[in-house]
C-alpha cells in the first residue's frame, strides 16, 4: 500500500531566488507551493535515471547531456565523482563511459571554451556556431545511444 501522505519540509533560499519565485507565483496566479512542487517535480522527471540505480554507464548519458554543466556546476562534481555515478559497477566494457567524456562533461559548466576547443579536436572539424553545450550534447548522444541521428551540419545552423 502506498503512503500518499505529504510532508512538510524547510528549504534555505536566498532572497533573490525566493522573491522570483513569488513574482512567478503572482504572474502565474498560483501558490508559491505550487511552483515549489513544479520545480521539483520537473527536475525529478528530468533527473529520473539518476534515482533509478539500476541506470548506469552509456544510459546515463542523455541525462549529463541535457543537464551535466548545470548538475556539474551546482554541485561541483569533478571528473573522479562524475565516473563513480556514470560508471560505477559497470562492466560490459560497451556500456562504459570513456573518461575522456567525463572528463569534457565535469569540464561543460565551467570552461566551455576548452570544451569547444577539445571537441573541435575530436571532432576534427570546426562546430561552427552551435554553443559548445550543443556539440557536447551532439556528441555524446551520436556516440553513446543507439540509433540516435544527429542534426546535420546545415539543420543546426538553422536552428541556432
């Protein structure tokens, strides 16, 4: 039987954050619980693999390409860190994370200029205007997910 009690909780805010989160309660008619709950809800869907320990390796990937600089950054996560979450208890050497992609994913949120240059290398080709956060992204997800296929050049010229 599920317990679908909810529970209150104490969350440290700095006032600028709380202050946008009221305006954005106000403009959008609604509690600030609800956009507290929102904000959660919506980074848990977002964050899903990561709860789920069963996930490891190549199928985390789509999770650190969509959110690793902002997940990185915020909580400062290095290189070491980032291979003990993506890599932990892998052994199919198929399903395993090369360290030279963690190592440009613990990279993503704090040098992006080093992230363009490095992919740039790898790549062996200029990524043209695309942020350095969307080749990474392009990257990882043409290299470790099947069946995925990459925007060509020209389609994400258009769309940036």
């Amino acid at each position: 039987m599920l317990d679908n009690k909810k529970q209150n909780i104490s969350v440290r805010m700095n006032n600028g954050d709380l202050q946008r989160i009221k305006e954005l309660a106000k403009r959008m008619q609604v509690r600030d619980s609800d956009v507290f709950r929102f904000a959660v809800k919506n980074t848990l869907a977002k964050l899903a693999p990561l709860y789920d320990m069963q996930v490891r390796g190549k199928d985390l990937v789509p999770v650190f390409a969509d959110s690793g600089s902002d997940l990185t950054s915020y909580f400062e996560l290095d290189t070491a860190r980032l291979e003990k979450i993506i890599n932990s208890g892998v052994d199919d050497p198929e399903k395993r994370v090369a360290r030279e992609d963690i190592e440009l994913l613990a990279m993503a949120g704090l040098q992006e200029s080093y992230v363009y240059m490095r992919l740039n290398q790898i790549l062996r080709k200029q990524s043209g205007l695309q942020a350095a956060s969307g080749v990474l992204r392009e990257y990882l997800l043409d290299k470790y997910m099947d069946g995925y296929v990459s925007k060509e050049p020209d389609e994400m010229k258009k769309s940036a």
